[in-house]
C-alpha cells in the first residue's frame, strides 16, 4: 500500500475516536443534568447554642468553727512490765495470768518459794534479840558499877584523911610510928587506884553502848531487808490491769530484772495524735497564762472536749474524750504531738451491737479550735487545684480565683474572691469553657456534700 493511502486510514481511525469519545462525554453530561434535576435540596440546618446543665449554691458568708483532725491508735495510759526482785523458783502462778485476762489489784501473780528468805529472816531476828540482850546488860552493869563509885570515893577520901592524921602526928609530935604512916599511905593510894579504875571503867561504858546500839540498829535493818526480801517473794498485782505478756511457769527459775508479766490498766486509755504545726498555731485553743511559766512549754493549751471514732465504723463508733497535754513537737515533720484521753466508763458505753473502745484500735480524732470568721462554706470539689471556682452570671459560667481559708473533710472554706449571694457552682467540671450557657438548678449546699459523700 502507498503511503497517501496509509495516512488517510489512519486519520480516519483517528477521527472515528474523538467522535466515539465525543458522544460518550455529551451523554454523561446529559445523565448528570438529569440526574441532578431528580435531586432535592435538604433542609438548612438552624445552629442552636449548647446549654450545659449544673447545680449550684448561694455563697453565704458566715462563721464556721474549726475542727483539727488527726489519727492515733488508742494505748493504755498505764503499762507495767513487772519482774521479780529476788532469785528463786517459782512456786506458784495465778490460775489466770494468761494474756487477756483481768486480774484485780492485790492479787498473787506469782510466788517464789520463800525458805531460803525464811531462813535468813529467823537469822536476821535471832540476831536483833542477841544485841537487844547485850545492851540491855551493858546498861545494867553501867548503872551498877555507878552506885559503887559513890562507896569507893568516900572510902577514898576516909583513907586519905586517916592518911593526912597520921602523917602530921607523926611529923609534928612525933606521934606513931613511920610504918603506920606508911601503911596508911598504902591505904589512901589503894582507894585511890580502885576509884581510877571504875572511873576508867565507866568512861568506856557509854562508848560500848552506843557501839552496840549500833549494832542493834545494823542488825533491825538486816532484819528488814530479810523482811522485804521475804515479803518479795510474792509478786502481787499493783492495780487491777490486763494481762498484755506472760512468761511465769511454775518450777522455772527466775532472776531478778527478768521481765515476767505486763499488766496494762484499761481505766483510761489515751490516743496521740499529730497535728501539722502550722494548723496547731493557727487554730488550736490554747489558754492565756496568768504569767510567766518557767518551763518554755505548751503548758496552757485547753482541754476541750474531743471526738474520737473508730476508722472502721465512724458512724456507729464514736465516744466523747478530752484533749489531755500536748506530748511531743517533732522538728523534722513540723507536727505537735498531742494527747486525747478517754475515761474507761466513756470507752465502754457503745450500741448492744457494737464493740468498746479498746487498745489498738487505730481512730480519728475531732479537736474543736478557733472559729473562723466570715467564709463561705463550699463542697471541695467545688474548688479547683489552683483555687478557682465557677459562677454563674446572667446564665453563663464565669471563672473566678478565690482564697482558701481552710479544707476541712470535704468542705472547702472561702474567706476572699466571692461576693454574698453569688451563685456558685458545685457540679464538678472538667475544663469547661468560659461564658458557656448554663442552666442552674439550685440546691442545697449540705444536701449536696451528704449526696456527694454517698456516690464516692
């Protein structure tokens, strides 16, 4: 074929198609208008604005008594641990000295066999009456060689005025003999000696008296400790306690200072409880002094009247105390130690039901303080984190900052950034936007925390 030949087959291959492409877009162009003019208009939409539905309160400023509240566990007041002050072997045990038992005061816990004691105690007055016996017989032969000292000085003084006759007869007229003025002389220094000696002897006498007074007096205080040791033989009770630990059995050997039996007197128990410094100084009550004390200590802090509430059961456990002492101020936590204190009587008094306030239990303590003045009491969840709150004003949400006073339980305490009667909102928000629609539903500040309480 020539070449003219095979340019006008192709152009017409070429031309056959556009046609066909032509008449393939002209008929969809077609079926789309038709398709369209089939087609409705929807109905335009109206935007309406969100409303979001809350529950709010009236703010009312008012004054609000301050309640400090900590934890403790309740110990007995008084805890003893008793140990034997003499050796020995036990003899006897209580036929209830077991943990938990309550054994009135003055009863026998235990005894350790006393003859040993016994013995020493007849020793010890075996002795007394010995040295009774001597000084009773050293002050019979004192004041018997007394009267005698009367006799010998006036046999004395006869011999030496028979003495002085003789000698001036003799030397003056001659009278006598030499001898018999000798004899006389021999006399006279015989008396005389005689008087020296009892003399000498009576000037000792009250020396061996008092010595043996002494004596007497050594052997009554042995006689007393023989006593004491035998009366410790027996370990009686000092008040009527429970038993918390025992270690007595009978036969066993004990030593003196070995821990035997731990009594705990339940008469009064006692909680410590720790308080953040900051609130102590700001809302504890404490009494003016009447003047300077000389200990630098919180001896003048009232004893209010407290509540306190087992942890396991508040609402049906709850007894009345009293705020005792404050016990301790601990530098490293900043926190006061105190005391509440619970009388046995009060501790007891529960429903039929329920169980008495006993060691151990771990509890909450109320302590009344100051009364904080002028705040508006709100739910906490009503307070943001970052101490905001929202109101509604003219129907829509507005986001104030507030100062906190004070978060007690689940009451939040405004003390500045509210006006009185605003409408607060207590339903909790998750970032809600500013000046949105709300719908306000009013209720009651108190009912709400009770519900609030009830859901969580």
């Amino acid at each position: 074929m020539s070449e003219p030949k095979k340019s006008i087959a192709t152009n017409r291959r070429v031309l056959f198609r556009i046609i066909v492409c032509a008449v393939l877009l002209a008929g969809g162009v077609l079926a789309m208008t038709a398709l369209s003019r089939l087609k409705k208009p929807p109905a335009e939409a109206v935007e309406a604005e969100r409303v979001l539905k809350v529950q709010a309160v009236r703010a009312v400023y008012e004054d609000v008594p301050v309640v400090l509240r900590g934890y403790g566990t309740a110990e007995p007041v008084r805890t003893v641990t008793i140990s034997p002050q003499v050796s020995g072997t036990v003899a006897y045990v209580h036929p209830r000295l077991d943990v938990g038992e309550i054994l009135p005061a003055g009863d026998v816990l235990f005894r350790i066999d006393p003859r040993d004691y016994e013995s020493a105690l007849a020793e010890a007055q075996a002795m007394v009456e010995q040295w009774k016996g001597t000084v009773e017989r050293l002050k019979r032969e004192y004041a018997r060689e007394q009267t005698r000292l009367g006799p010998l000085e006036r046999s004395r003084d006869l011999a030496r005025a028979e003495f002085e006759r003789l000698r001036r007869l003799y030397g003056e007229s001659k009278v006598g003999t030499r001898s018999g003025v000798e004899a006389a002389e021999r006399v006279y220094q015989q008396a005389v000696d005689q008087v020296n000696v009892l003399q000498r002897s009576l000037a000792v006498y009250p020396q061996r008296i008092r010595e043996a007074e002494s004596s007497l007096r050594a052997a009554q205080a042995q006689l007393e400790r023989a006593r004491i040791q035998r009366e410790r033989c027996e370990v009686r009770a000092p008040f009527q306690g429970r038993v918390t630990a025992s270690s007595v059995e009978y036969g066993q050997f004990l030593s003196p200072g070995a821990p035997a039996v731990t009594l705990a007197d339940d008469s009064e128990l006692e909680i410590l409880v720790a308080l953040d410094s900051r609130d102590a100084q700001r809302w504890l009550l404490f009494d003016t002094p009447a003047a300077a004390r000389e200990a630098a200590w919180f001896q003048n802090i009232r004893r209010v009247p407290c509540t306190v509430c087992w942890t396991e059961a508040p609402t049906s456990h709850s007894w009345h105390g009293v705020l005792h002492r404050a016990v301790d101020y601990d530098r490293n936590t900043r926190t006061l130690t105190v005391a509440v204190r619970v009388s046995a009587r009060e501790a007891s008094r529960t429903a039929s039901d329920g169980l008495p306030l006993v060691a151990g239990m771990f509890c909450s303590v109320d302590i009344p303080g100051r009364t904080l003045e002028r705040a508006v009491r709100l739910p906490r969840w009503a307070v943001t984190f970052d101490d905001k709150v929202y109101l509604a004003r003219d129907g829509r949400l507005k986001t104030v900052d507030v100062q906190v006073a004070r978060i007690q339980g689940d009451e939040a305490y405004i003390s500045q950034g509210i006006e009185e009667g605003e409408t607060v909102i207590v339903t909790r928000l998750a970032s809600p936007l500013e000046g949105m629609l709300l719908e306000v539903q009013m209720v009651d500040g108190k009912a709400e925390a009770e519900g609030e309480d009830k859901r969580s």
